[in-house]
C-alpha cells in the first residue's frame, strides 16, 4: 500500500494515495455562507470549483495560517473531489505488509502505522467527516 504522508500542525499524517488527484499551491479561496466551520471555502481550479477543507480544524490542532510549503491535497472522495488544507507534502511512503498496519488510541482514526519510529495515523476520511458532522 502507498500513502502521502502530509503533516498538519507539527505532527506527520498519511492519506491513500489511491484518493490524491494531485497536489496544489493554495489559491484563492472563496467564502460559503454559512457553511461547516471545517470548509475554509471554494477553490477554483483550472475550471474546476472544490471546496477545500482544514484539516487543522478538523483534527483540533493548533491552526496557523499557510505559509510557503503550505499545499491543497485535491482527492478523489465519495464521487466528487475536496481538497484538504495542509502545512506542508513530505513524500510518499510504501508500507508493503498489511500487518504493519497498527489499530489503538495512539492514532486519529483509530489505526496508523510505526514508520521509520514515528506513529503515524492514517486519516480516513469517512471517520474525520462524520466526525466533525457531529459537533
């Protein structure tokens, strides 16, 4: 399996890469009134309108505003397309042993894996919206 590994207020996250279209430079982002608080906005790319949503604030972590390695994460995601804000695209990871992949409280969605000695949640996307759908 291969992920993206992305990081998000200080702590390193991975997402399928199966999910990512591609990777963006934030661009403008257009307001939608009243909106989920999580929807930083609309973002127009290439033609394309997608709303892009804070992961920060999704995840309760600390938010601070984009800075030059800031990116839009545009996936693939329940037969649409959504970028998700974050601090900065690290790389790409292969986790070649399913048994690798570790469940328990240490990670977000509740599994993640014991990469290079660092834990890192594997984001899932239906648990993080259904999540935030909730409060």
């Amino acid at each position: 399996m291969r992920f993206l590994r992305f990081k998000v207020g200080g702590l390193f996250f991975l997402i399928d890469l199966q999910l990512v279209l591609e990777i963006s430079e934030p661009l403008e982002f257009y307001p939608v009134p009243d909106s989920n608080i999580c929807l930083l906005g609309l973002m127009n790319l290439r033609n394309n309108i997608i709303p892009v949503y804070d992961v920060r604030y999704m995840l309760n972590i600390q938010t601070v505003w984009k800075s030059e390695k800031s990116a839009v994460v545009v996936l693939s995601f329940q037969d649409g397309t959504i970028g998700l804000f974050v601090d900065e695209v690290k790389d790409i990871v292969s986790i070649y042993d399913e048994n690798e992949i570790l469940s328990g409280d240490d990670f977000v969605s509740g599994y993640g894996v014991d990469f290079e000695g660092d834990k890192l949640s594997i984001l899932d996307l239906e648990f993080i919206f259904s999540k935030n759908d909730k409060e």
